[in-house]
C-alpha cells in the first residue's frame, strides 16, 4: 500500500500552514488581512477542502508567515 502522504505532499499543506500560522500566533482573520486573502480560502486550505492552492496563495502566504512556499509541503 502506497502512504499517499509522502508521494503527494499537497494532502500535508493545510496541516502544515495551519501549525505554521499559530506558531506566530496568528488567527485565520489575522492571516486573512495580512495576505489580502479570504479567511474563508485560509480555512479550506487548513482543513483540505482546498488542497490544490495556487502558487500565487501560497507565496502570499509564505510572505506574511515568514516562511517559505516549500515549508507547507514538509
């Protein structure tokens, strides 16, 4: 049986930027008006309704949290 985890790393994004945002201790509305991005897009990323964010989310992401993109596919 294949672990999908390690051979698909967008099924880890959300989990990932979520631990990431309140490592800084930053709400999803506080994420939401740093990047300019809809807390709404913040939660279904968080919670993998959306596991397939666009390149363009994920840096503006990355920028407001300090990070880097490939921080949320460890």
């Amino acid at each position: 049986m294949i672990n999908k985890s390690k051979s698909n790393p967008k099924l880890n994004i959300g989990k990932n930027l979520q631990k990431l945002r309140l490592g800084k201790e930053l709400s999803q509305n506080d994420l939401s008006r740093e990047t300019g991005l809809s807390v709404n897009l913040i939660a279904k990323i968080e919670v993998g309704i959306n596991k397939n964010p666009t390149i363009f989310t994920l840096l503006r992401i990355a920028e407001a949290l300090g990070k880097k993109v490939e921080d949320f596919l460890k």
